[in-house]
C-alpha cells in the first residue's frame, strides 16, 4: 500500500507542476456571424493644414455561431494579404437623435441662438451585461463580422504594424500584444506580448522607422530593437510629467504623416471645471524625442481619438461632451483641429452652447466649429479612416467612429460603430455601421474602443468591455 501511495502522489505532483511562463495564448475562433440575405505652454503661431452622404445600404441581422476556423475562412471572401476614463450616437430610436452638422454649416451653427439649459440630472442608466444573443449584430448588407481575437484584458487602442499585424494596447494586463493571421484565416492565431510591465497602456503609434511609442497616464514611452521573435529589447521614456490619473486618465499618442511630429491628447481632470494645468482637456504637440513641448488645441473635454486623415495634414478628433445638462445635450463631436484652436470647453460646448456654469454671453465667440455633432453621450473614442480596397468604392475614404456609450442617461446610448461619409474632404452625419452591443431591452454586452483598417483590408474593432477584438469584412452582396 505504502509503494501504490507514492506512485500516485509522484503523479500528482507531476500534474501540477507549472510548465513555464508563455508568452503567447491560443484564441479560439469564434464568429458573432454574416448578415442574412435580408435587407500654460504657450501655443505655437497657427499653421494652416490642407480639411451628400452617400446612401446607406439595407441593414441586415447577423447571426450568432461558433464556427471551426475552417467555417470562418469561409464567411469571408476577402482575399487576406498579411477601460475605462471615458463615457457615454445616436441614440437607438432615431427621433431622438439630434440633427448632425457638417462643416458647411458654420454660419447657421454659430448664429443659432442658445438653448435653455436644465442642470437636473437624468436618472442614471441602467446597464445590464448580458451574453450576446443569437442575431445580436446587424450590419449593412453584404457585411459579416467574426471575432478575431479574445480573451484580453482591457484593450484600447489599436495599430497596425510594418509587419502587416494588428497590435493592441491590453490596458489591463498592462503590456501591448502582436495578433498576427499568418494563415489568413481570419482569425488571430494567437497573442504574442512584445513589451510588457507597464502602467496601464491605452495607445500606442507606430513611427516610421519602426519604432513603437506607448501612451501611459504620466508619460509616453518609446521601444525599439525588436529580436528575431519581434519582443521589443530596449525602451526609454521620452515624455514624462504628463498629468496624473484625475478624471480621464487615458493618453491617446499619434505621429504626423511626415514623422516630424508627435501628438498626445490629455482629457480633462473633472466633468467641468477650470484647469489649472494648461496641458489639460488640450492636444499637446511634440518633437519625436520628446522635446519642444507645446499646446496644440484646447477647450476638448476628452478627446480620445485622433488621427490624421490620409493624403491631408488634417488632425481630426473625436471629443466627449460635458454631463449632467439632460439626456441629449451637449452633443458629441468630431473636429478638424488647427494649430490654436479652442473648442470652448468649459465654457461652450460645440461651437454654440454656453455653459449654464462656465460660460455667458459671448462665451462662445471665436470658439472652434465641430466638423460633425452626434448623439450626447454617446462617447465616441477611437476613429479611423477606411484605406483598404476590400469594402465597396462608397465606403472607401470614410471616417469610421467607435461609441464607448453611455454611463449616465436615462435610455442608454452609444455601444456600436458608425459611418461618416466623407465628400470632398466634408464630412457628413453619422449613420450606424456595426450596431448590437446594446440589445433593445438596455442591456448591454461590450464596449468598442477603437477601429482600424487592417492589412486584409478588414476593419477590426477593439471592445474593452468583452476583451475582444473583431473584424468586419466585406462578403459580397
């Protein structure tokens, strides 16, 4: 008996030894489904960068699979070639959505007269997560979308490598992760860490030369020389003393087309309020090492997303309004933004409205003009602009915008992506893209961040809220 004790205790414990540390994770494929066939910095001098809707196509309901990855090579016919400090689209019904502006409307947007503002708060949301249900995703007609990539913990922001793979700031496992598809599949065939030990990562910006730069809350750090395997060996901090985690704590880091620059949004330490750091609620520009500090614009809330659309040096951003002002004011907003422009916050909230706190007559003269106006609460994040050639010609060259959604409205909001055509450079209204986050009861079951087109020409959407990231993909009509 004494030997027959031994023999299964050495086995026990050979099942429970560790088997070393990994540094990549299987995922398993999973498919949310394809549509049916039924339809004080002192500002630099202003610079001067270079800035209808097309109709949308019948909106159909996706089912909810677990296909074999066999299964979800064969929903696409593209042809592959490679947490939180934010809140609150329109809203799900339509007619309480509030009509958007576009950047030829200035003159009637900045005379429209004031609205009569109510400080009562709305009761709050109430936010149920629940697994998603079968037909949960609906998309236009001739779309599909599959998961790419799960079990993650916090994902935000999203780029695209020079090795053709989709990276992720994982903010809550606080390192930034490869998802490489080499077999073209569709599905991530596994996570890769190439840097780790960080605080908290919300973005991250590729540079020309390959080099990586991470937005941390305090500072933006860079890494360089990747092994043979792409793990980042050396790393070094060229922007410190950012503003600390008060209110929005996340910083959003992107490089000017030409490299010269790079840019660093930092959201605001309160719902409203007076900062007293300049580098709050404002835009900071730098050069790529770090040095000649300087405020680019100001008076944005949050602006969590930025980017520079492509050919132009336009820097468009999203900015989340202020709270507590009813369930559909201030809206959200989009802006095209110039060195030295004021978007008016606290005082005046797009363009137009005064504060019933901050502001007062003349509070919004000479205030910046949003380029696109969204349903309040809303909480747009991260925006890009579609340059792959895998989704039909009247989608190409459109401003696709991520809704975190609401935390603090009485019918919740937001939870999806939505399109905002763009004709000769002026946008139009934001339409639904990828809806289904938020089911029609209120319940809600993820949170998009960010959006990128991939190298398949794929749009891929991260979603802090499951620890997700899916890929929209175009599959013919």
């Amino acid at each position: 008996m004494t030997a027959r004790r031994i023999a299964l205790a050495l086995a026990l414990l050979t099942i429970l030894a560790p088997s070393g540390c990994r540094a990549v994770q299987r995922v398993p494929p999973t498919e949310i489904g394809r549509p049916t066939a039924t339809p004080t910095i002192p500002p630099l001098p202003s610079r001067t960068p270079s800035p209808v809707t097309s109709p949308t196509r019948p909106t159909s309901t996706a089912t909810t699979t677990t296909p074999t990855r066999e299964a979800a090579r064969a929903t696409s016919t593209a042809t592959p070639t490679a947490a939180a400090g934010t809140t609150d689209t329109p809203t799900p019904t339509p007619t309480a959505t509030r009509p958007t502006s576009t950047a030829t409307s200035t003159a009637a947007a900045t005379t429209e007269p004031a609205p009569t503002l109510t400080l009562t708060p709305p009761p709050a949301a109430r936010v149920t997560r629940v697994v998603p249900p079968p037909g949960a995703m609906r998309l236009p007609l001739g779309f599909g979308v599959s998961v790419f990539a799960q079990g993650l913990r916090g994902p935000r922001m999203l780029a695209l490598g020079p090795d053709g793979h989709i990276y992720v700031a994982e903010r809550g496992a606080g390192r930034i992760v490869r998802l490489p598809d080499r077999d073209g599949d569709g599905v991530a065939d596994r996570i890769e860490v190439v840097a780790d030990g960080l605080d908290a990562p919300s973005s991250i910006a590729f540079y020309l030369d390959g080099t990586l730069y991470v937005g941390e809350t305090t500072r933006v750090l860079r890494f360089s020389a990747p092994d043979r395997e792409g793990i980042y060996r050396e790393r070094e901090t060229v922007i410190d003393g950012l503003p600390g985690r008060e209110g929005h704590s996340t910083r959003t880091v992107t490089c000017s087309p030409d490299g010269s620059e790079l840019y660093v949004s930092v959201g605001s330490s309160c719902n409203v309020c007076i900062e007293r750091d300049a580098r709050r609620a404002a835009i900071l520009r730098f050069a790529p090492d770090g040095s000649g500090a300087e405020v680019y614009a100001t008076g944005l809330r949050n602006a969590v997303g930025i980017t520079f659309r492509p050919g132009t040096g336009e820097l468009w951003a999203t900015a989340n309004g202020r709270d507590w002002l009813g369930d559909d004011l201030p809206p959200e907003t989009v802006y095209v933004l110039r060195q030295g422009d004021d978007a008016g916050w606290p005082r005046c909230h797009a363009g137009r409205i005064e504060d019933p706190d901050y502001g007062g007559p003349g509070s919004c003269d000479g205030v910046a003009v949003p380029a696109v106006e969204m349903q309040a609460h809303s909480a747009p994040l991260g925006l890009t602009f579609y340059t792959g050639d895998q989704f039909p010609e009247e989608y190409r060259g459109d401003l696709y915008v991520a809704f975190h959604g609401s935390w603090n409205r009485s019918v919740p909001t937001g939870y999806k992506v939505v399109r905002i055509a763009i004709d000769d450079g002026t946008p139009g209204p934001a339409q639904d893209f990828v809806t289904g986050w938020l089911s029609e009861n209120g319940s809600v079951w993820g949170r998009p961040v960010d959006v990128l087109t991939g190298a398949d020409g794929s749009l891929y959407v991260s979603d802090d809220g499951e620890g997700r990231i899916y890929r929209v993909f175009f599959q013919g009509d």
